[in-house]
C-alpha cells in the first residue's frame, strides 16, 4: 500500500492528477444529466461530428426516458368496419413521442404510411411540441373528397405531403387548454399547421366536444381526445380534413 507524505511534492502532484480525475468524472456526470433538461444525447452527438447547434437543437429527436407521468395509460380503440378486421384497443403511455405511437398502431397504419413517405414522419421524433390530428385507416383509404386515384399513388405525392402537414400542429394542446382558447376567441380558436396553413377550432353544440374545421368550413370531429406524449399530443379524428388553399 502506498503511504502518501502531503508535504513531498510528488506526492502533491499526484493528489492533484486524481482531484483532476474526479473533477472530470463529476463533470461527466453533469453532462449526462442534462439529457433531462433539454440536450439529448444525440444532439450532443450531432456537435460533436461538427454541426451547428442550431441545426442540432432543431433535428434532435425527443428524450423519452423523464417524462412526468409516463406511468399513465391510455388506449386508442379499435376502429372496425365490414371491411377490417377486429384489432384490439391500443395502450399509449405518455413517454412515448408522437412517432413510437402512431408506428405501433393497426387503426393508424395508412396515416404511419403516408407521414412516412412524405418525410414527415422524422419530424414527429423530434422534440417539438406538436399536436397530432391522426387519421384512422379509413378515411385514409376513401377521403369524402375526391381524389385522383389513391392519395398514395405517385401523381399525389405533392397533395399527399400538403394533407399530412396539415394534421400537424406547432404547439402543445390539451383538449382542457383548447376548449380554453376556443371560449376565450369567441368560439373558433386558429391554430397553425406544419405548412402555415391555418387550422381553426371550435365546439361542438353541446360546447364540450372539439371540432376541427378547414377555411371553408368543413367540419372534422375528433374521435380520440388529446393523450399527452413526450413532445405534445395525439388526437385522432373521425375523417380526413381536406386543406383548403
């Protein structure tokens, strides 16, 4: 065993090279820890290859590991038709970011499909807030306004992308703090979609269901009310919304 003299120098120095290690380590700790407060892992990573910061923040993907309440359960039902076959009731737990719910969920398959093959489907994965009007299977499928074709088949792909924008909403809203904003803007709150195209919301007669309306109008009602994810809501609406230019 080494006996340590404090008053030989060699013995100060190499006091000094173990405060210097441990100092490292506790730094070390402290950096890991501020995944909690905002800088994930990956954001770190995406520097450290020689990004900018900005172009980091804006790309990195949400931290699901310490998300207040993600003990919590809620389900998505099962949507059937003559045409589907019967899936059970999907559980979502609220550490679980926009994207993990919609890739695990039979009912929202097409839409997963389509924010997929528009590229939109990265950008739930990042820390946001957005609030997510999902669309089930079928509406996906048979749109109450016309289309040419199939909204998946290659001459709507620029159509397509502008739908799925419009069912992503910059922010975080809860149907309490939306029914809020609607009684508080004289029954029609406005919100903005990922392609600025506005997204306007109001109630229903009964003044305790949300709607979702377009420019001109047409009326969306929501069929899942809003379940809290790690980077903002999911609601899950009856139709698809056709967005109006």
């Amino acid at each position: 065993m080494r006996h340590l003299n404090v008053g030989n120098w060699a013995d100060k120095n190499y006091l000094k090279k173990i405060s210097i290690r441990i100092c490292g380590f506790i730094g070390l700790l402290s950096l890991v820890n501020c995944s909690n407060s905002g800088v994930p892992e990956h954001e770190r990573e995406c520097q450290w290859h020689g990004s900018p910061s900005w172009y980091c923040r804006h790309t990195a993907k949400v931290d699901t590991y310490y998300t207040k309440g993600s003990t919590k359960l809620y389900f998505i039902p099962s949507y059937n038709n003559v045409k589907e076959f019967p899936v059970p009731n999907m559980p979502v737990y609220a550490d679980e970011s926009l994207d993990q719910t919609v890739r695990a969920s039979i009912v929202l398959a097409d839409y997963t499909a389509a924010l997929r093959k528009t590229g939109l489907l990265s950008i739930i994965e990042r820390r946001g807030p957005y609030t997510l009007f999902a669309v089930p299977n079928t509406p996906m499928e048979k749109p109450k306004f016309f289309v040419n074709g199939s909204l998946m088949d290659v001459q709507n792909e620029s159509y397509l992308k502008r739908l799925m924008g419009y069912t992503i909403v910059f922010g975080s809203y809860s149907p309490e703090y939306l029914k809020k904003l609607v009684l508080q803007h004289n029954g029609t709150y406005t919100l903005t979609t990922y392609y600025n195209d506005p997204l306007y919301i109001s109630l229903d007669d009964t003044k305790q269901q949300l709607i979702v309306k377009n420019k001109v109008g047409e009326r969306n009602k929501i069929w899942v009310n809003g379940i809290p994810q790690a980077n903002g809501f999911i609601y899950v609406t009856q139709d698809l919304l056709n967005v109006v230019p």
